[in-house]
C-alpha cells in the first residue's frame, strides 16, 4: 500500500510545482500594468520557493487570496469526499474537470465582460482579476474515481468523490510482550 498517499496535506502536493494557471494584471487608469503587482507577485514566487524547500505547501507560504486562484474546502466523511470549489463569476461552461493519475485537475477561465467604452468611460482603477485558472489535487488511495459527480451552483463546483470501505487504512493495535 501506498503510505504517502494516505497523509492528508498530499491532496495540493503537486500543485505549488504545476503552476499553470495565470491572471490578467491588474491595470491602472491610463492602462499600464501596475508595477507593484509585479512586485507583489515575484515576492509570492519566491516565497513559495523558499517555503516549498522546508516542505510548506505554498497555500502556508503567504500566498495572497487576490491571485486568481479558486479556494478549496476539502471534507472527508464516513463514505465520500466532498470538494468545494469557489469560482464566482465563472460561467460553468468556462469550467473543465478532468481526472489523471488519480489526481483532480480543475481549470477554467474567468472572462472579462465586454463593455463598450463609451458605456463606462475610462477605468480610474480596476481590481477584478480575469484569466485561467488551475488547480490539482491529489486523490487518496481510498477514492474511487470511476463514480465521482460535480455540480455548479452560484458559483460554487462541488464534487463528490466516494470512498471505498475496502481500501481505507485499517488500523490494529499490536501487542508489546514483556
């Protein structure tokens, strides 16, 4: 059996290494991109690196929750898991949810609303963030991934994964002999 898979802070492992989702930068009013976003998201970057060298998931290394990058609520029951997934303003047709190597891949994109400018004028600031997103968890032995089930509502993907009974970690108490 494989142990690794069974310690729960695996289910990002691979994440902070697979670093594919991206955002639209935050612009300011004359339309250049903003210096200290650049800034703030290099000091992320390294951060991240420095952190992951101690074994912190970046989630731990002072990620900033203004990146484009859905949160995750993981709930372990007796029969199933249940993944939540906050993307609000994300059309569920923009979403894909994928499963490879026992790892959840969810991507998507959150598009920018056309708008006329003449309708809204000139922006004076702009901080909704627009782009892909990615993100990748990986699935314990337990999960029994040809029955998973998602579903969309009011932003929030939830995904129901079940949990097989005969595969969860059994555990024994063994005796010490004197």
């Amino acid at each position: 059996m494989n142990t690794h898979k069974l310690y729960p802070g695996n289910w990002l492992r691979n994440e902070e290494s697979d670093n594919r989702s991206g955002s639209t930068p935050v612009t300011s009013s004359g339309g250049e991109v903003s210096p200290l976003l650049g800034i703030h998201q290099e000091l992320d970057r390294w951060m991240d690196r420095m952190m992951g060298q101690f074994g912190m998931p970046s989630s731990v290394a002072g990620e900033t929750p203004s990146l484009l990058r859905p949160s995750v609520d993981i709930a372990e029951r007796d029969k199933e898991y249940v993944i939540s997934v906050e993307v609000p303003g994300v059309d569920e047709k923009d979403i894909k949810l994928n499963l490879e190597n026992d790892q959840l891949i969810i991507e998507g994109e959150k598009r920018e609303e056309e708008k006329e400018k003449s309708e809204e004028g000139r922006y004076k600031r702009v901080e909704r963030l627009y782009g892909n997103f990615r993100r990748v968890l990986n699935l314990p032995a337990d999960a029994q991934t040809e029955d998973i089930q998602a579903s969309f509502n009011n932003g929030v993907l939830t995904v129901t994964v079940p949990r097989d009974a005969e595969a969860a970690p059994k555990r024994q108490e063994i005796p010490i002999k004197r």
